[in-house]
C-alpha cells in the first residue's frame, strides 16, 4: 500500500492549518510561516471558491491521516455505503486505522513513525504480528508492542510525551482507548470519539468535492 510523500509542512501552509507535521515535540507555528501558503509572499486571505475550499479540505484530512489519493477515494466509497451520518463515516474510519490507533495510544510520536512501527514488524494485533498500517481496528482489539521493541528509545520517548498530554489535556483518549504504558499494549473500548477531528475539519467538504469528480 502506499503512502504520503513529500514535505510534510507544505501542504499544512497550503492549506492553512497545524496537520501533526512534526509531532508534539516540534511546534508547526515555530517551524513554519503558517499566515503564508508555500511559494506567496503576501499574508493568507480567504478568497478560494467552493470548489477550492472542498480540495483544500481534502488534502487536509488526507495528509492528517497520511492517506494517497487512490486510498482516500476507497474511503470515501466505504463510508458512503455504510449507515448514517458520510462525513462522521469516514473520519471514524480514518481514526480506526491501525497506524493512527498507534498513534492515539501514545506509542509513536507522528503517525509517520507509528506507520513505520508496523511495517518494521514491531507492532502485534490480537496477538499477531501485523505489518498493514491501513488495518481498521474495531472495538475489542487488543494492539501490542513486541517484546524485543519495548525498550526502543523512540518509544519510549513517546510514551513520556503522551503521558505529559494526557496530564495536561482536558479530555483524555481513555474515554475510547484502554492503555497500558507499563506494558505497552492497549485496546478500543468502543468506536473512535470525532470531537477533536470534527472541530478540526470538515468531512462533508469532502464528499461534496467526490460528488462532483
């Protein structure tokens, strides 16, 4: 499967908003003239049409999530088809992702390294080795750090970021996500909560750009 490539602040100056760039350890604001989109000298004003308002949002969620276009149109369809809300449909898929629950529990600092924790083999799914990132977890699945990786420094290094997040944030991933920092496994409780992603984004710009293509 494919994966994101290219500058990784890009396409958040291009589109105006922090997408996870650099983890929490790097600020995108510090890194980054983020009032600019890339290549413009002059301050961002907001004068896309519809049309440039509904690919911006795409490219958005799609590089949040670290998702290529042929994937995301997969994911749109598959949210399409299932009941109930489309755009709430397709941001509980991307969250249910394997790489990005990875990232949630806290053991991977960007969803860039998460993914790359289980295509290296160091990341166990119901007691299996997995090396999809694209895997849709669902509730009840139990996900794991192989033995051999627990002591990795990068890991490590995350978990004390996590740990220092989650004592500072007012809502805490425990309301969707069980984790164990000691043992370095977790499990979903229930499907993923959108709150945070849906103040972030919005999905159904998405769907309208995909109605039209």
């Amino acid at each position: 499967m494919g994966r994101a490539l290219g500058a990784r602040a890009k396409i958040s100056r291009a589109v105006g908003m922090d997408l996870d760039a650099f983890g929490p350890s790097r600020s995108f604001k510090d890194k980054c003239k983020n009032d600019r989109r890339p290549g413009k000298a002059i301050k961002r004003t907001d004068r896309s049409s519809d049309f440039g308002k509904q690919l911006e949002m795409k490219k958005a969620i799609s590089s949040y999530y670290g998702v290529r276009d042929k994937q995301f149109r997969r994911f749109v369809s598959e949210a399409e088809r299932l009941a109930g809300s489309t755009p709430e449909n397709l941001l509980t898929l991307l969250e249910s992702r394997l790489d990005n629950v990875i990232y949630r529990m806290g053991f991977a600092v960007t969803r860039r390294e998460a993914r790359q924790l289980v295509t290296h083999k160091k990341v166990i799914l119901n007691g299996v080795v997995h090396k999809s990132p694209s895997t849709l977890v669902s509730p009840n699945d139990t996900i794991e750090i192989v033995e051999k990786a627990k002591s990795e420094a990068r890991i490590l290094h995350a978990v004390e970021l996590s740990k220092d997040i989650d004592s500072n944030a007012s809502t805490s991933k425990s309301e969707w996500l069980d984790v164990d920092y000691d043992e370095l496994k977790g499990k979903l409780t229930h499907q993923p909560l959108l709150d945070l992603v849906m103040e972030l984004f919005k999905p159904s710009l998405v769907i309208e750009f995909y109605s039209k293509s």
